[in-house]
C-alpha cells in the first residue's frame, strides 16, 4: 500500500471508530459532530469532481448544496402541514421519506448544474470561478425574499424525514446512513477517475488543445463533469438540511461555497480522499478554536494560511508526500 | 415619476459607480499584474474606513483622516504582499483564493479586537454637509456630489499614471511580458509591491469616503468586494478601462433597478407584492447583467481575448 | 463547561465549582462578526443578575452562534445531547430562533427568548416550555403606528428590507396606522447606501417616514437622510437607537422619535438599580438588549426560588408563567401564549455631554400583547 492508501485507511477507521465509540460512550454529540463533517465531505467529495478532475474552480456549489437543503425543507414542510404543492393544478404532496427526498435533491440540483454549466463553461479562469459566484449569489438573494419558504427565516422540519428499517432520530443510524452515502459517492468518482471519461477529463484540463484535436469533446466532458459534481453536493445539501431539521439561505451564500472549496484544497485537491481529510480537519477546528476564544476566526485563518503556504498539496500531501492523484 | 427625480436617481447611481470603482481600480490592477485574485481586499477597505474614523475622532480633521485611510491602507497592503502574496503569484487561483480568504477571517476579528463589536463615528467634513440646489431645482447632498468628483479625479490620475509616466509603462509591461521587464533590469519585486500598495490604498481611500455616510464596522468590506468582483468581471480583468465602464454601470443598474423594477411591477400588480417582487428581482439584477455580459463576452466588455 | 464561558465567569462571578451546580444553562448568542454587540449586551445583561443574585448553584455555557442558522442548531444540539441543559436563551435573530427553538422545547427543554419574538412562536407554534421576555417582533412597529396616529400623520413612507422580519414590521405600523401610504419600499438586506430611497421620500410628498432597519443599515439611512436635508419627521422602533449605534449615528439622531419596551430613564426602582450597576460594571450605559437579557435572568431566577426544572418542571413553568419579577420595564406579565404583556414607549433621542442617548416621552401603547395570541392553541 502507499503511503496515501495507509492515510486514507486511517481516515476511513476513524470515521467507523469514532462515532461508534461515541455511540457505546454516550456521547451523542461527538455522533453529531461526525456526522456534520462526513456531509460536508460529501458536498465536498461532489465539488472535488468538477476541480480536482475538470479544473472547474467554482465559487458557486452552495448553489446545488442550498438546492438540495430547500428540495429537503419544501417536500417536508408539505408534508408536515399535509397540504400539497400548487393545490389548484398539480398538486403534488410533500414526502418525509429519505429516498424519494435524495432523489429529487439529486435530480434537481443535476438540473440546475446543467443549466449553469451551459452557460458558465463559455467562460474560463478568474471568469468562471466569477460566473458561478453571481449565479450564487442570485439564487441567495431569491430565497431571502422568498416569502412562500420563509425568507431568510428559513423552514423549520420538526422531525427528522424517515429512511425504511432505520430509526433516523437515533443520531448513529443516520450517522451511518451519511457514511454509507460517503463511501458511495467515494466509489463513485474512484470510478470515474479511472474511466476512459475521466481520463479525457484529466487530459482536457492540461492539454485541452490535444484532446480537441483527437475529435474527442472536451466542453462535454466538462460539463457531465459539472452535473455530477452538483448532483452529489445536492445530495449533501439534504442530508444537511436533515442533520439540522432546518434550511435557510445561508446554505447558498458565498461564504458556503468557500467553505467547500477550503474542505477539497484543505485536504489536499484532486485527491480521492483530500475532500473527506478536509471536511473532517475543519469541523475539528471550528469545535476546539470555537472554544478558545471569542476571536477564534483569527486562529482559523493563521492555521488556513499555514497550510496553503507551507503545506502545498493539502493535508494528505503534508502526510502522504507528492504522490500524484488518482489518476 | 418626475424628471428631477431621474436626474437625481442617474446622479446617486453615478456616485455609487464612482465609489466602486475606487475598489475594483486596485483589485483589476492587482490581477492584470500580478495575476491575483485578492478577496482581502474588503478588508482593506475595512481598514481604511476604522483608521478614518480614528484619526477623526482624534484630530477633528476629516482631510487628515483621509490621508490616514490612504497611508494606513497602503502600508497593510505593503506588509500582506510582503509576508504572504508575494508567495501566491506563481501558485493557482485555488491557493489565492483560499489564502486570502483566510486573510479576510484574520483581519475582520482582528479589527474587531481591537476596535471592539460596536460601530465606529466618522462624520462628514462641516463644509460638505448638508444639501446644494443644482439647476433645475435639485436638492442634491453636497459630500455626494464630492465624491462623484473625487471619484472622477482618482479615475484622471490614475489613467495619467498608467498612461503618462515611466512607472506606469513599467506597469503596463508587466502586464503583458513579466520576464522581459525583469530582463530589462526592472525590479520586479518593489514594482510588485507598490502595484499592490496602491491598489490597497484606493481601496483605504474608498473606505474613508464611504464610512463618512454609511456605518464603519467589521465586515463593512465584503458586500463592497462581491460588488466590486462583478465590476471587474463585466469590465474585463485588468483593464482599467473596463473597470470604469464597469463600475458605472454596476453602479446606475443598482440604484436604478431599485427604483424602477417596483414601478414597473406596479403597472398590473397590487402594489404591495410589486414592491416585494420589484426588490427581489433588484437585488439580483447586477448578478444578472453579469451573467448576460459573460455568456455574451465571456471575456468581459473590454477584456483580452484568448 | 467550555473555557470561554469558564473564563469569564471566572472573571465575573465566584461561582462554585460545577460539581455542586443543580441547574445549568445553556446560552447561544452572537458574539462575534457584524451583530456580536447585541449578543454581548444580551450576555452581559445576564450574567450581571446571575451575579446580583449570589447563587452558586447555576452553570452557564454560553457559546457563539456566529450568526449562523446551521452552527446555532449544532450548538443547541450539544447543549442538550452533551451538556445536559435544563434552560436555554440567548438568541439574538428569528432566523436563528425559528431554526432552534421548535426542536428545543420538543425535547422537554425550557426556552426563554431574550430578544427574537417571530410570529410563528406566538401564533400557531406556541409551546408550553417557550417564553418569550423580550416583544413579540411586531409589537415596537405596531407602537411607532399608534404613535403615528397621535403624532397627527396622514401620510406616512414606510420602508423596510425585504426579509420576513422586514415584512412583519411594515405590516406591524399598518396594523394600528390610520392614515395614507405616501409609499412602500422593500429595500436589500445589508445595503449601506440609500440615496435612491431618499430621493423617494423627498418626491413622495410625505409627511413622515417609518422605517425599520436594524443594525449599520439603520446607521447609514439616518446619516444620509440627514444630509440630504430632508426634515420630514422620522418615527422607527428602538432597534435602529440602541445605545450601541447612537453614537456612531451621532448628533444626526437628535430629536428622532421611537418606540421601545425600555428605556434607561424609566423611573421605576428595578430599572434605576440596573443601569448603575450595568454602568459600574462595564463602563457603559446599558442598551434595550441589556435590559432584556438582565430581564430573563431574573425572571428564570425568581423561577427557581419556586421550583427546579429537572424534579418539577410543571411548577418551573407556572413559577415562569407567573412572571413574579421585578422588571426593568416596570409592569410585566405573560399572555396566553407566553409573550409580554407590557406597555410600549415612545423615547427621543438626547444628547446627554458627549454621549447620545434616549428620553422617555409618552406611552404609545398600554399593556399591549400581539396579535398572534389567538392562534395559539395552548
């Protein structure tokens, strides 16, 4: 095994010991904390598609991340007040059942990523990292006056939606569910990466002439790179949602989509595992700086800082050395 | 709705662009040259506005408050390039990004350490206040129209810099050809640090400016800096052309959709829902504009092609 | 017991160690970023009763939320799953409230509000083990309308941001307003700059202006409208005169009428002890959000006089219910569905030497409750 495989076994036992020592400690919020840091390197695992494989820099995945909070909070919320949506033509009735809730979080932020991608992948560089910030910033400003959803207020879900066989409320149950949603997506884009799709990918980030020349579709690659990529973020935008029984815009405000930029280049970009080393290493943070001083943001930045100075590769490259990614 | 209130409305628009291009100025010169984004920037912004409101409060001199603003900018802006951006030219805009963020967090608690949670005082100089009647019978703020002044003069002297003095040719080359100029015997690194300390001290300048009527507190900078992205993204980065252009219209699309976006809904809507939908749809339009402008130029207005 | 609220109690109060303590309370306030004053005074406010009152059976964990919806669910979260709170408060925005405060009391804990009051918690999702001690939202808007009518408006501007609490306060003026609309604006959340809206207000023929804008947003409107010299009358509810941003206003504010439940000048013996203790303590004059959060901790702990949460919480609550306290605001107590029934005052902004504050002139409403009270099915 390399020494990045032994890092990323020793990420994945932590992410199975902790929790269930938590869970035999009685420890449930130590369960909560862990279960907020696999959803973010879920979000991010999804934004790690479109960077580290497409080079797609985007300051604008809390669009999808917030798509699928709202998908979450709107199908709940009917649900919970058992009235349906548009009741004078389609009438659709709310859900509180998880998978249907997943895959219309998934459809949609798809959809959504499609549309911004159509539109974004005409632009490149500093141009693109901007585009995806403003239609970010569109969406944010939507929902906070979106008066039908609560505005900025947010929607509030009372009770945890519901997965069949499982106990969501019992706070290791939807841990594992989470886990098990990671290690899929995890799957997934180790798949894709080595596929004749994610090689061309690859190539047509370094040498996007080459691969254009060869009659192979560069800009399409791309942009089913995006769509997945917004996809999985979607997916953790529900599980969030669900993790707090809550959503508001702040799930779409740029602060959002830099944060699941700083867990994929904190962990180490284009590393299968650097989104899920990040996500872990900046909830860890937030919960023992939170605890040192009213102006812990100071040591947040100072230690974000340190990293992207004298740790180039993130984390797993601090630990693992200069290996090349997975590809 | 009357004509003196469109003029005045075109004015405030125009006062708004002027001031945000004080900030896009230095961030699209910062880019063009040394290829950085720099998001930090608010927070020199931030600077800029707390130093005004000291130095104000200490010597009851508004002037001298700017000139603090200007210097105490400069001076932050010398120091981060000196300790950390000087490191992030030859790295991606992913490290940039994430590092200047990460500046951002320090300095917005950093000034709130020092200076506290609660908004600072800084006033307007006694000979600006209070309102003048243009022709037409507009009552227009008197400190407005100075800034709109103010703002046109730096835009003159900065396009007198760039385009008329040694330093600025200087600039100029090293926006296209880095290595050569460094061949030629310029050096390139105090040439990069004054780029950056005088894009930081526009940046301070618009701070003191604009703190004098609006409120100087921590995390004043950052609406100001998506703002001024969107700017410099319309304009094409680093063009300073494209920033002015840019800024101008950033600046009449804000205030003007505000104002007419309600109207319009007005005209087959209940008025109170028209407000509503009117505001909402305001508060997105320049991310709009931006979004057309690059599916149409996906350089921007006045960028390079590539 | 984290090291941030170790540390201050340590510095404030001799408490004992919490081995010994019997209740504990959760807090969870804004004390960093843009709006960290109001979770300081809110804080501050507390624990000065928490101190006058001697005991040394009470732990205090207090975190903050950084004003953000989804860290103050998790802080909530721990507090209840980890820390074991009996009570909890402290939250400064209905945002976040609505995002904590169903899920609080659902788990059999006590909530008391310090300073959000969204409708929603008064109307249709009123809880048994939620207590509001500050207003429900609409009630200072509702006040500058009342005022308005006395004041002899007939045609008012009214102006807000567009949010659900910006919406909540134009309707609230409606409510009791009885003359025209000169107009209606929603303006953006967080914008600093408001020449457009003034220039509104000058073409509209007014003859006043409501307006509810929290925080720098409310600094940078009065700032301009004063320059602009416009001198049509302006009426807001106390948010936007606190004693923390009256003095970036500056002289700007004077003469500026608003309504507020609170007032450092009300003349009655619990509010006069309060403001100089609060002085002698942090070396400033107290705001409306000090007094609140000095309110709720006596009120929790004329509660435990009573009764303790964890052996009988159904007394706990009637101890609550009863608001047997003595308010800085004067005469207090709990409607049906437990938010104030208190009077509502108009103040004008003073300058008093160097510092800006606010005077007492007049009630504008008496004894009111809110209009959500009948929704509610407790």
């Amino acid at each position: 095994m390399t020494r990045e495989g032994y890092v990323n076994s020793a990420l994945v036992a932590a992410l199975i010991g902790v929790p269930l020592w938590a869970h035999v400690a009685g420890e449930p919020f130590t369960i909560t904390l862990a279960t907020r840091a696999v959803i973010f390197a879920l979000a991010a695992v999804g934004l790690n598609l479109a960077l580290g494989l497409g080079g797609l820099v985007s300051l604008g995945h809390a669009v999808f991340f917030g798509i699928g909070g709202y998908a979450m909070g709107i199908l709940a919320y009917h649900a919970q007040i058992y009235s349906p949506m548009f009741p004078d033509t389609l009438a659709i009735e709310g859900t509180k059942s998880m998978p249907v809730i997943w895959l219309v979080a998934i459809l949609c932020s798809a959809l959504a990523a499609f549309v911004i991608g159509l539109l974004s992948l005409r632009t490149t560089g500093v141009y693109f990292i901007m585009i995806t910030l403003a239609f970010g910033q569109m969406f944010y400003y939507f929902t906070i006056s979106w008066s039908a959803y609560g505005g900025e207020d947010g929607l509030s879900i009372y009770i945890r939606n519901s997965f069949p066989g499982l106990n969501t409320l019992v706070p290791i149950q939807f841990y594992a569910l989470c886990f098990a949603l990671l290690g899929g997506a995890l799957w997934l884009s180790a798949r894709i990466a080595r596929s004749p799709f994610g090689l061309m990918l690859n190539a047509s980030r370094q040498v996007p002439h080459r691969v254009e020349t060869v009659g192979l579709n560069g800009q399409r690659a791309k942009l089913l790179a995006f769509v997945i990529s917004g996809a999985i973020t979607g997916l953790a935008g529900a599980l969030f949602a669900d993790l707090n029984r809550f959503v508001s815009p702040t799930m779409f405000s740029w602060h959002m989509s830099g944060e699941i930029m700083i867990f994929v280049i904190l962990g180490g970009v284009a590393r299968l595992f650097g989104p899920v080393a990040g996500a872990v290493l900046f909830v860890a943070m937030e919960h023992v700086l939170g605890d040192l001083s009213d102006y812990w943001h100071i040591y947040l930045g100072a230690v974000l800082l340190g990293i992207v100075l004298f740790a180039r590769g993130g984390v797993i490259g601090l630990l693992a050395g200069q290996a090349k990614g997975h590809d | 709705m009357s004509a003196i209130l469109i003029v005045e409305q075109v004015l405030n628009g125009l006062q708004f662009g002027v001031m945000l291009f004080l900030m896009a100025a230095g961030l699209t010169l910062i880019f063009g040259v040394m290829g950085l984004i720099n998001l930090a920037h608010g927070s020199l912004y931030m600077i800029g506005a707390f130093i005004a409101a000291t130095v104000a409060g200490l010597t009851g001199s508004f002037l001298l408050a700017v000139v603090a603003a200007m210097a105490a900018g400069a001076m932050a802006g010398a120091l981060i390039e000196m300790t950390v951006i000087r490191r992030l030219y030859h790295t991606d805009h992913l490290d940039q990004v994430l590092a200047t963020f990460a500046l951002i967090l320090i300095f917005s608690e950093g000034t709130r350490a020092l200076f506290g949670s609660f908004p600072l005082y800084l006033d307007t100089p006694a000979l600006l206040s209070g309102p003048v009647t243009l022709p037409g019978g507009i009552e227009y703020p008197r400190y407005r129209l100075a800034l709109i002044a103010a703002g046109l003069a730096v835009a003159l002297g900065l396009w007198l810099l760039i385009a008329k003095t040694r330093i600025g040719i200087q600039i100029r080359a090293g926006e296209n050809d880095r290595e050569m100029i460094a061949a030629l015997g310029v050096d390139i690194r105090t040439l990069y640090t004054f780029v950056f300390a005088l894009g930081a001290a526009l940046a301070g300048l618009a701070g003191a400016l604009v703190g004098a009527i609006q409120s100087v507190q921590v995390g004043m900078g950052e609406p100001v800096l998506i703002l001024a992205f969107v700017v410099i993204v319309i304009g094409g980065i680093g063009s300073i052309k494209g920033a002015f252009v840019g800024a101008l219209i950033v600046g009449l699309t804000d205030t003007l959709g505000g104002v007419f976006l309600p109207e319009l809904f007005k005209l087959f809507m209940e008025p109170a829902s028209a407000t509503q939908i009117g505001a909402s749809l305001s508060s997105m339009a320049i991310y709009l504009l931006m979004a057309a402008v690059l599916i149409w130029r996906p350089t921007g207005l006045f960028g390079v092609r590539t | 017991m984290t090291m941030k609220a170790t540390l201050l109690l340590a510095s404030m109060i001799a408490l004992g160690s919490a081995a010994s303590a019997e209740t504990r309370i959760g807090m969870i306030t804004t004390l960093s970023g843009g709006g960290a004053s109001l979770g300081i005074d809110v804080r501050d406010g507390f624990l000065l009763a928490l101190e006058q009152s001697g005991r040394d059976d009470i732990e205090m964990i207090i975190e903050d939320d950084e004003r953000a919806p989804d860290v103050a669910v998790q802080l909530a979260d721990r507090m209840i799953q980890a820390e074991d709170v009996d009570i909890m408060t402290g939250i400064i925005w209905s945002n976040l409230a609505m995002a904590v405060v169903p899920s609080v009391t659902a788990q059999d804990v006590f909530y008391l509000s310090p300073n959000a009051g969204p409708s929603q918690l008064a109307g249709r999702g009123c809880h048994p083990n939620y207590f509001n001690v500050a207003w429900q939202n609409d009630n200072l808007h509702e006040a500058a309308g009342a005022y308005a009518n006395t004041a002899g408006y007939t045609n008012s501007f009214i102006l807000a941001p567009n949010y659900p609490a910006g919406q909540d306060a134009l309707s609230g003026y409606q409510r009791f307003y009885e003359g025209e609309l000169a107009g209606e604006l929603y303006t953006q959340l967080g914008q600093t700059d408001y020449a457009a809206e003034i220039a509104q207000i000058r073409a509209s023929g007014a003859d006043s202006v409501f307006f509810f804008l929290p925080g720098g947003m409310g600094i940078s409107f009065l700032r301009q409208y004063a320059d602009s010299g416009l001198d049509i009358p302006v009426i807001g509810p106390a948010f936007s005169f606190d004693q923390g941003i009256l003095q970036a206003v500056g002289a700007d504010a004077l003469g500026v009428v608003n309504t507020s439940q609170w007032s450092p000048d009300l003349e009655n013996e619990a509010n006069v002890a309060f403001v100089s203790a609060f002085e002698e303590a942090y070396g400033r004059i107290p705001s409306l959000y000090a007094s609140q959060g000095f309110d709720t901790a006596n009120l929790i702990l004329s509660a435990l006089e009573v009764a303790d949460p964890n052996d009988d919480p159904d007394a706990f609550r009637e101890a609550l219910r009863a608001a047997d306290f003595a308010s800085t605001r004067g005469e207090f107590t709990f409607g049906p569905n437990h938010h104030p029934i208190q009077d509502i005052y108009v103040r004008e902004v003073v300058q008093d030497g160097e510092i800006f504050t606010n005077r007492l002139i007049g009630v504008a409403l008496e004894d009111r409750g809110d209009a959500y009270a009948d929704d509610c099915s407790m």
